[in-house]
C-alpha cells in the first residue's frame, strides 16, 4: 500500500494522537465504522478477467450478483437480494451475519468455486473496546479458486 503525502500526514498525525493519549492514560478514539460481516476470501488468488455471476443462500435469506473483472483487477458489480454483498476479485463480503451459507460463483453456468460454511464469528472493535460501546461481529471463510 501506498500513501501519497496528505495520506501519510494523515496517518503520522493520528499515530501521534495515539501515542498521546496512551501516555496519558486516556483512549484516543477514532471514528471508524464497523458493520457486522461474513467475508468469502480468495485466500490471495483473484478472479481472473471475465464475467460472473455469484449466488450467496443463507439462513437469513439470499443474494445474486453480476460481476465483471477487467484486465487491470478493477471490477463492476450489480447485486440484489435480502442483504448488501459487496464482490470483488480478491473476495466476497456479505453484510449479515447468517448462521450458516453457501457461496457458489460460476462463469457461464460453469462452477468456479462453492463453499458452504457455518461461520464462527469474532467481536471486532475498530476503534478499541474501549471506545466502542458495542462489538461488530465478524468472520472470515476461505473460499479455493480453481
């Protein structure tokens, strides 16, 4: 990752504030957002170029998402369904937190991958347990790539 200038201003300033507020004694908290999710990870593959389509059941519903994957790893997704899904080519996230589901992603009718998981979630706190009143829930499944 690479931070421009004002980013790694950015990023020197609220590592201070840290280091502050540490040495003082009280949390510097930060503001970051945190909603509960089950993450699909390529384990560090990608989708290659092309287009797909990917189906997520669920014990608390379903969701179906057209993607498509440029040459440059960028990638256009339309979905829909009883839950937000936010597809890329590194991974599938699924903004709900079922107690079991099944992603299945296929290229023209062709299964690429599928994966049925009861997930174990974990709390997660992005801005310290102790500035955030109330865990996000989160967990992370290891869907192959061909």
């Amino acid at each position: 990752m690479k931070l421009n200038a004002s980013g790694a201003t950015a990023l020197a300033s609220a590592l201070l504030a840290l280091v502050v507020g540490i040495a003082c004694g009280s949390p510097v908290c930060t503001d970051l957002a945190c909603e509960s999710n089950l993450t699909f990870d390529f384990d560090g593959e990608y989708l290659p170029e092309g287009d797909y389509e990917i189906t997520v059941e669920s014990s608390n519903g379903d969701a179906f998402c057209e993607l498509t994957v440029h040459e440059d790893r960028s990638s256009d997704a339309d979905c829909a369904g009883d839950f937000e899904v936010d597809p890329s080519v590194r991974d599938v996230v699924v903004y709900d937190t079922p107690e079991s589901a099944a992603l299945e992603i296929t290229q023209g009718g062709e299964p690429v991958t599928e994966i049925e998981s009861e997930p174990e979630y974990s709390d997660y706190y992005p801005n310290g347990p102790d500035c955030d009143a109330v865990a996000c829930q989160v967990a992370f499944v290891t869907a192959e790539l061909p």
